[in-house]
C-alpha cells in the first residue's frame, strides 16, 4: 500500500448518508493529503451491492478499507458489519466504524461483530481533521494489509 | 203420818221419809233392836233377813212385798248403776287406753315432727342454696347476656365482614356488615357454605382450609359476588377457634372491603407507570433530542469553522465578524448540549449503585481538576471521607463539578482554598465543599441548581449553568439533599447527604 502523491490511489468506500459528512470527510482527506478515490454509497443495502459487484456496481473496485456509519437508511451500519465479516470474500477488509454514537452498546456490538476500530466523529472540525489523517496515518502507512485481490 | 193399808196407799213409800217413819213405827214395835237399826242404817238385806223374824201381819206383808218390789227396783236400780258404772269403767278404761295410745302416737307424731322439722330446715337450707344458686345463675345469665350483647354490638359495630364457621366452612354467625356488603340477611347467611359467596369458591374454601392447618390465613384476597351480582374484593383474614380441651370447633374470619382500595391502588400505580413512563420519555427526549441536534449542530460548526479556516480575509471584514461569531454561538451550543446529554445521562445510564469509597472518588476528582487546581493555584484539603452506597462514577461527577465550581468562583486576591468533609447526621452523611470564594447572595440560592441559570456573564465565567443541576440530580438518584449556605465576598459552603451505609467506617 501506498499514500502521499506516489504509487496507486487507495480505493476507499464510505458509507454514510449525510452529504454534509461525506464533504466534510472528502475535504479532511484532501487536507491529509491521501490520493484516493473514495466511492460513497448512502444506505447499507447499496453498500453491500458495492461490495458484492451487483447490478450497477458490477464493475466497481475491491475497497481497500471501509469507513462506515452506523446511522444508515434501509440496513444500518451494524448489519453491514455482520454481513461483511460473514462473506469470506469481504472479511478481510478493514472496516473502520465512524460515528456520532457513544454509547457503550454500539461500542460493544461492533467490537462483537469484528470491527476494526470504532471512530467517535469529534463535534469539532479540528478534531474531525485529525481524526482523519490518524486514520490514514495508521491504515494507509503503518498497517500492512494483504494485497488487493 | 199416813198409813198404808193397801198397796196403794204404799205408793208414797217411795218418798224415802215417808219409808222412814213408817220402817221406824214398825222397828220399834215388832223388829229386834238390832234389825231396826240395820234397817235404818239401811243395810236392806240384813234388815230383810231379821224382818223374815217378824210375823207379818197381811199388810205389812203387802208391804214388805211392796218393800221388795221396791228393793227389787232400787236393786235393779243399783245393778244398772253398777252395770252403768261398770260400762263408765270400760270406757274410762278405754278411754284411757286411747289416751295412751294417743300419747304414744303423740309422741310418734313428736318424733315424727321433729324428724319432719329436721328435714324440713334441711329442705328450707337446700332451698336457700339452690335460691343462691338461683341468683348466681341468674347473675351469670344476666352477665352472660350483657356478654353476648356486648359480642354483638362489638360485631355489629364493625364496618368489616365478620362471621364464623364451623369446621367445614358453613357459616355460624354474620355480623351487619356482612348483610350490607353481601345484601344477604342474616338468616339467609347461617347454614349456607362459606364458598358459595365468592367467584372463586375454590380458593374460598383453600382459604378456610389454610386457616385449619396453619391456625390462621391474613390478608387473603377473595372477591364477594353480591345479592345482586355485584363483585367486591376484599381482604380475608381468618382465625380458628378451639375448645379449651383444644379441639377445632370452628374458624371467625373478617373480610374487609378493599374496592376503594384497590382502587386507590389501582391508580395510584396508574400514576405512578405514567409518571415512570413520561419521566423514562423525559429523559429519552433530552438524550435523544440532545443526541440527534448534535448531527446538525456539528454541520454547522465544521462548515463556519471550514469558511473561517478557508476564507478569514477573502471576504471582506463584515463576512469575518459574521462567520465569527456564527462559529461562536455555534460551539456554545455545542457545549450546551454536550452538558445536557451529561445532564440526561446521569438519570438513564444508571448502574446499580456499590460501595463507592468517598476518598478515592476525592482522589480522581482531584486529579481530573489537575490543570485547573494549578493554574488557578488552589489549595485543597479534606478531612476523612466515608464509603457510601451509589455510582462511583457519578460521585466522581459530583465531586468534580463542586470543585471546580469553587474554582471558577474564587476570589483573585486571595489563595483559593476548598475543605472537604463529611459528619455523621442521624442516618446520613453530610458532604460539604467550602470554599473562600466570592460567595453567592442568598436570592440565588435555590436558582443555581436549575439546568441553564446563570449568575455571571459568559465572558468572566464560562460555563453552560448545567454543573451544578447535574450536582442536584446526582444527589437526589442517591436519595439525598443539597443546598448552598453563602456569605457574598467570604466564600461558600456547599452541602449535600448521602443515605449511611450502617456499616461503613471513616
């Protein structure tokens, strides 16, 4: 895996469906400077076509990491967890929950369901920013993860 | 003298002195001497006897015959005389015997009086004991009959059923309630089975049965089916009750009429889920209200702050005043709701409440308050401090607010300093946080502890007004009190009371 201005893009697919975050996520990510392309699908149920490469998305890419809400229309953001650490083709994703929900439950739950890491969304944008170039720091420059497939 | 010359002539002989004159004329001419005088002396018989010496002379002889007729007579006279006296002589004599007899019988008689006295005092003492035995039992009658007047006024003058059974449960006695409340006489009660009266006559009966084996049954719920079909509930409690020998004669039990009661109950638990409930929703809707205004709030905050990062100086100097103070009211808004989740949380994330030993909460306060106690240069001591029953985390909360409260209210030209204490009051411990800063005027008491009161502009003294209502409800999940005692310009001292646990030590 690469980042900074050399190598591949990495394929992130975020799921959430409030434009505001999806901008507010895309800009933090412009700021910390990662190349990527972010696909973003606004339900649990669209995500999960993407993942799968079903229909519209038949020609979409393998994601390299999942930044995933919980929050989400149709199929929430747990049930995509479990759907995704399921599918022996999808598990080995890592799937980073990022939220507004501090409640202990959720963090239990997620943590159940394998989640990778569970990311409360900071109220300010300073904190968003940095949560943000964290999340790139670690996943896109410490981790070695498997090749995509 | 007369002469008797013929018989006739002698009738006047039997004048005795006619006799005499003539016997003597004749005595003293022809009767030896010693025969007149027997004649005279009247000894008729031996005078006969010498007279038969005497030649007679035909007259005298008429005479004589005379004589003897007439001695015949006064003989036959005298025998009957004889005879009389003899026959006066028996009865005398049986008189007489009579008269013993009747003196023995007399005496028998005697006897038997006496015999008959002795009984009859005998009887007259029995009389007298049974007289008094009489009036005791008319006394305990009487007394029995007040008894059993006063059992029925006691009975009668209870507004409970009361009424008796016999061992298998059919009704003995009723009282007049139990007429008012079943609508059934009294006559109509006794004899009839207990469980008929009640809609479940099973449990009815199991009720009288619990009684015999357990020698009483309390606060036993049963429903009455009325006369007229009314249902009643009430609350059954039953004795039994025993010879003096100890053998079950019968069960008294009393009911109670429990309608208003239950529904008293009834609503009150009514009230008491709907007050549950809305207090539940209260608390939801200022969690989830609080929760969910976060996700537009932080839009509005992450974009002001992204126009202020990206644009400060593109625009002109109006547009960065604006966006200024857009951003301001923006993250105060975000700290009110920050504090009013905190506020909410403090009642729906309850724990069970545990041993929570007051030093170490004192202990993470402080060292949460780490940056604010050295900058500002307080100085804070305590005494010792108990374990109390509740929510460590809370604690630290509560704790933690009240420092810093005292903190952020010191005066400048003085150390800041802060005791805290607890005593032992009655059943409670009494906390109080004291401090030496610019104190609160007593108006403001009560007003404090609301969510959002504020005394002091946001610009000396930042803050939401939430810390010290989140304090009051912390202290009042625990079951305790707080309140405030200030002197403006000399400092303040807090309180607030914990249940004691019975057990716990300094």
């Amino acid at each position: 895996m690469n980042t900074e201005e050399t190598g591949r893009p990495v394929e992130i697919l975020l799921v959430e469906d409030n434009a505001g975050d999806i901008r507010l996520t895309q800009e933090a990510l412009k700021d910390a400077k990662v190349r990527n392309n972010m696909h973003v699908t606004r339900d649990g149920v669209e995500a999960m076509s993407f993942l799968r490469r079903e229909g519209k998305y038949a020609t979409a890419p393998h994601p390299g990491i999942i930044l995933l809400d919980l929050n989400l229309p149709r199929m929430n953001g747990r049930e995509v967890l479990a759907e995704i650490k399921k599918d022996p083709n999808l598990k080995h994703i890592p799937v980073v929950v990022l939220t507004t929900s501090e409640a202990e439950q959720d963090i239990v739950e997620c943590y159940g369901l394998h989640v990778n890491c569970y990311i409360t969304k900071p109220v300010g944008l300073g904190q968003f920013m940095k949560v943000v170039k964290s999340i790139k720091d670690f996943w896109f420059t410490m981790v070695k993860l498997p090749e995509n497939q | 003298m007369q002469k008797i010359k013929t018989p006739h002539d002698a009738r006047g002989l039997l004048n005795m002195d006619t006799r005499a004159v003539t016997t003597s004329d004749a005595m003293s001419q022809r009767v030896p001497a010693r025969a007149a005088q027997n004649i005279r002396r009247g000894h008729l018989i031996r005078g006969m006897r010498d007279i038969g010496h005497i030649e007679w002379k035909p007259w005298e002889q008429e005479v004589a015959m005379m004589q003897r007729i007439g001695e015949q007579q006064r003989f036959g006279t005298a025998n009957r005389f004889y005879s009389t006296l003899e026959r006066i002589q028996a009865l005398l004599e049986s008189v007489h015997e009579s008269e013993q007899k009747l003196q023995a019988s007399n005496e028998e008689m005697e006897a038997t009086n006496e015999e008959l006295q002795a009984s009859n005092e005998e009887m007259e003492a029995t009389t007298e004991e049974l007289q008094a035995s009489n009036e005791e039992m008319e006394a305990t009658t009487e007394e029995l009959e007040r008894s059993n007047m006063y059992r029925q006024t006691l009975m009668n003058s209870m507004l409970d059923i009361l009424m008796t059974t016999d061992p298998e449960g059919v009704i003995t006695e009723v009282n007049r309630a139990t007429e008012r409340i079943s609508g059934y006489t009294r006559q109509k009660l006794i004899g009839q089975p207990f469980r008929k009266f009640f809609t479940d006559p099973e449990r009815a009966q199991a009720g009288i049965d619990e009684a015999l084996t357990k020698n009483e049954v309390s606060n036993y719920e049963l429903m009455v089916v009325t006369k007229d079909g009314r249902q009643v509930p009430v609350s059954y409690n039953a004795t039994v009750v025993r010879e003096p020998s100890g053998k079950i004669t019968g069960v008294v039990g009393s009911a109670r009429d429990i309608a208003e009661l239950k529904q008293a109950e009834e609503q009150k638990r009514l009230t008491m889920e709907e007050l549950e409930r809305s207090n539940v929703e209260l608390g939801q809707f200022a969690y989830v209200s609080s929760h969910d205004l976060q996700e537009p709030l932080r839009m509005v905050s992450s974009y002001t702050q992204l126009l202020a990062e990206r644009y400060k100086g593109k625009l002109d100097a109006d547009a960065d005043e604006f966006i200024a103070y857009a951003v301001d009211g923006a993250n105060r808004m975000q700290g009110m709701i920050n504090d009013l989740l905190a506020y909410s949380r403090v009642s729906t994330e309850s724990k069970e409440f545990k041993p929570t030993d007051c030093e170490a909460v004192f202990e993470r306060a402080l060292a949460n308050l780490e940056g604010a106690i050295k900058e500002s240069g307080t100085v804070v001591t305590h005494d010792p401090l108990p374990t109390v029953m509740g929510e460590t985390l809370q604690f630290v909360q509560l704790f933690q607010n009240l420092i810093s409260n005292a903190i952020k209210f010191r005066r400048e030209e003085e150390t800041s300093r802060i005791h805290i204490s607890a005593e032992q009051k009655g059943n409670e411990w009494v906390f109080s946080v004291r401090d030496n800063g610019i104190g609160i005027d007593p108006e403001y008491k009560e007003r404090i502890f609301v969510v959002f009161q504020r005394l002091h502009d946001k610009e000396k003294y930042s803050g939401t007004g939430v810390g010290l209502a989140i304090c009051k409800k912390i202290v009042q999940r625990h079951g305790g009190k707080i309140w405030v005692e200030s002197e403006p310009g000399r400092g303040s001292t807090f309180y607030f009371t914990i249940a004691r646990r019975g057990d716990e030590q300094l």
